[in-house]
C-alpha cells in the first residue's frame, strides 16, 4: 500500500508558502515530483520575488551551465517587484561579466530591496589595493546604474570592485550595508557614509584598500562590525545610538571612539596578536566603553609591567568572554591580569578559553607561565563561570577554584572539556584513563575533577559543577577559525 502523500494534499496557497522558504534550485527539483508540483513550480517561479542563486543552486555547475539555468529562470520571471535576490559567480570572461551586469539590472529594474552578490567563488583576492589585485581582469567592477538604485534596503557586497561615480542618485533608503573584500577608497566609504542617512547597520569585513576608517556621519547606525581592513591604520568612530559595536585588528596606530552612551554589546579582537601588542591601543578605548553590558575581549599575552597604571571599571557589565588565539588560549596569569586592572561589580556570567599549551612546550610555556598572583575581589553578582578546553591540569583547577572560592551566588560551573584523541587527561598531580567514548570520557574527567574540587571551599552552597565536551558551533573561537567564511554579516 502506498504512503498518503499529505503534502502534495495541501491547497496551492500553502504550497506556495512552502517553496517560498527554500532555495530556487529545490523549487526547481520540485517540479520533477509530479505534474502538480511542476505547475506549481512554474507558477511560483513566474511570480517569485525572491530569488536566490547562491551556494545551492551554484552547486555541481560550471559557470556557462550556472549562466544559461539562471537565464531560463530570468526570462519566465514576471514579478513586478523583487524582495530579494542573491549571487554566488565567478566570472571569468567577458561573456560572464555582461551575463553578470545584465542580472543585476534585472533586479535593478524590479524595484530591488535587497541584493547579495558575491563574484569571486573560485578566485581569492584581497583586495589590498589596485596595484595588488592578481588577475585584475577576473576581478568584477560593479555597474554604475547600481548606485542609483532607490529601492534597496539592504546591499551585501563580497569581492569586487566597488568604483563609486562622482555623482548618484541611489542608497538614501538603506538601511544595511555589508562589505566582504570589496575594493574601495576612503573617500568612497565617507561618500558612502555621507548618502546613506538611514542606515542601521554597517559591515567592513577585509576591506584591505581603506587606509583609514572614520564612522562619524551616520545618526541612525545601530550596529557596526570592522573586522579585520589589513591596510586602516587609523580607525575613529562616534555614533549615539550604536547599540553593538564589533572590531578585529592587528595593525592600528590609532583608535578612537566617543559619543557612543547607548552602547550594549561590544567585541574587540587582536587576531593574530597572542602576545598582546595590539591590545595597549584598545586600552583607552576601554576607559571610554566602561558602560556596556556585555563584553567579549581576544586577547593578547597581559604583560603587568605595561598596564601597571590602567584602571578601568565596567559598572554595567553582565556578561565577559575572554579569548585568546586556538595556539595559545588564555593562562591564569591572564585572568589574574584582567580583573587586576578591569573592574567588573556586575558580572554575572563569564566564559575563558584556556590555554591548551603544555609545560612540555618550553618556549611558549616559559614566555607565557603565569608569573601574577590572584587577585584578591569578590564576585559578588556571578551566577555561571564557563570554562573551556578543561583538561584538568593543576592549572585548570586552580582557576576553577579561584572562582568557586570568590563567588558566593554562583549557581553553576560548566567545564568543557576539549575536543582530542587523546585517551588520557592529567588530572593534577596524577593522571586519569579516560575511554575513548564521549559519554565515558566526560563521566571519567567529572569524576576526578569532583574529587579534586571537593577540597577546595566554595562561597555558595548551591553551585552546580558540570564537565561536558566542547561543541565546536559554541565555541568562541569559531569567529576566528573560521574567519575566511564564517558569515559576520549575522553576528
């Protein structure tokens, strides 16, 4: 007896919904289902408005496949207005660039609200200036007829050239801008800056041709990411209504930020800098954002010797995460360093990445042992201290410790052990078999680890300890591991 398709049961309206919630390459595999589902498809991409040729549909095709399967789909559209519309190509030759231009004035010419292009799938360039463009000629040049696009709410731009013309009409309703490797000026992004009155929301991401980046035009701007602009030296923003504000740099002379009272949120990273160079200049930046509510820091190595004089207290501070690079990770000296210096009476929850480094490593263990003694506070107000690549080493437990002892409304520790083909994990001075298992394994380090805790007093009598293996989509880290493709777009 054959199963009762339920699905193809349902009224076309529902159907409809349904293929407006998937990706245009399954709406057309749809089709072959049955004579029903290809009217329905037919249907749905005649009168689509949102059209999305991104990674799915790229998939198993080559460009003039790619190309000619898009068109097919192009010519049948006949939706007046476009919410939508999404590219993944790579052009390669003259005949794809005009292919490429021409669907962007498809969309143009619907009334676009947001577009997506992506035009470097197969070719990775950073765009650190003209000069440094290997293979100009695959590299794409947006038309100027974009930027007189009125309709767009939201533009996402990923590796091309963005040639901006002396004068357009376009941009004064957008309200997302998102740069991933894309080649502009200066003067172009403060035109940009300067047209774009709405805008909420703004990424630079590998914008490797600004040299400098100033944020001081834009009233409405809510959330701004600068993540990683090899070439900006200079970075200054102002903005009274940014709410959340994320940088990642490894070569400032300067930064600079102020007028900034409603911000929340705020992540600042030193990628690539594990002994903290790059940090001192975040340093004043700091003393200027000592209100936020939630705080995430990549740090470098804290040399004491060099912040000796800096105090800062973040009177607001909920929530903490401090992060160091997957080489390094964080030692105690880092931790005992960072609240010498910061702090931090509101705190209620606080996550570490710890150092997975060995004694057995002499150079880094030598340079980075921890030389600071503890410091001596009180968190009062800390309910969930995360600990990650627990391996339990004396070290480890002598952090776990330093919290449990200090932390009289503590509510719950989640040690998370790191991901390893590693069958044995010292626990303190011994050591501890643990199966290969994930099950057996937490089981056996949670064991020991109770143990060791039990001698160590502990402020609240309530204070739950959890051990459990680190998930990789949790991890701090994976912003940074992954950085070439991680999307920051909706972080």
């Amino acid at each position: 007896m054959e199963e009762e398709d339920l699905i193809s049961d349902l009224p076309d309206a529902i159907l409809h919904l349904i293929l407006s919630l998937i990706p245009t390459k399954s709406v057309i595999r749809a089709s072959s289902i049955s004579k029903r589902w290809r009217e329905i498809s037919m249907e749905h991409l005649t009168y689509a408005s949102s059209l999305d040729f991104g990674e799915e549909f790229a998939k198993q095709q080559k460009p003039n496949q790619f190309a000619d399967n898009l068109n097919k789909i192009l010519r049948i559209n006949k939706s007046e207005k476009l919410d939508k519309f999404k590219l993944l190509f790579s052009p390669r030759n003259e005949e794809h660039k005009f292919n490429a231009i021409s669907w962007i004035k498809f969309a143009t010419s619907r009334g676009i609200k947001e577009i997506d292009l992506d035009f470097c799938r197969h070719i990775h360039i950073h765009f650190l200036s003209r000069a440094h463009i290997v293979g100009k000629k695959d590299a794409f040049e947006l038309p100027d007829f974009l930027f007189d696009c009125v309709t767009l709410r939201i533009m996402k731009l990923s590796r091309c050239i963005l040639a901006l013309p002396e004068e357009y009409a376009g941009f004064g309703g957008l309200q997302t801008l998102c740069l991933k490797e894309v080649h502009l000026t200066d003067s172009m992004l403060q035109s940009l800056l300067c047209n774009c009155t709405l805008l909420e929301n703004l990424v630079l991401k590998e914008c490797g041709s600004l040299s400098s980046i100033r944020i001081l035009s834009p009233t409405r701007l809510k959330k701004l990411t600068v993540y990683e602009c090899y070439n900006a030296s200079i970075l200054e923003i102002s903005g009274a209504n940014i709410r959340s504000l994320l940088i990642s740099a490894g070569h400032l002379d300067a930064c600079k930020v102020e007028d900034m009272v409603r911000l929340e949120e705020v992540f600042i990273g030193t990628r690539g800098d594990e002994f903290g160079g790059v940090l001192y200049i975040f340093m004043e930046v700091l003393s200027d954002l000592s209100h936020v509510r939630a705080l995430t820091l990549y740090l470098g190595h804290l040399v004491p010797s060099l912040i000796k004089d800096f105090q800062v207290k973040f009177r607001n501070l909920e929530e903490l995460q401090l992060v160091n690079s997957p080489l390094f990770g964080l030692f105690n000296t880092d931790v005992y360093c960072f609240f010498r210096h910061f702090n931090c009476p509101s705190l209620q929850k606080i996550s570490i990445e710890l150092s997975t480094v060995s004694e057995e490593d002499n150079f880094i263990w030598e340079y980075r042992k921890p030389n600071v003694m503890p410091v001596e506070c009180v968190f009062i107000n800390l309910r969930t201290v995360t600990l990650r690549n627990f391996r339990g080493t004396s070290s480890d437990i002598e952090l776990a410790a330093y919290f449990l002892q200090r932390a009289p409304s503590l509510e719950s520790m989640i040690l998370i052990a790191p991901q390893s083909s590693n069958a044995r994990k010292s626990i303190v001075k011994g050591e501890v078999s643990c199966s290969t298992s994930k099950v057996n394994k937490a089981k056996g380090m949670q064991k020991a680890i109770f143990e060791t805790l039990h001698y160590h007093l502990k402020a609240s009598t309530i204070a739950e300890i959890r051990v459990c293996e680190i998930d990789e989509r949790d991890s701090l880290l994976s912003l940074f591991k992954w950085h070439h493709v991680f999307d920051v777009y909706h972080k």
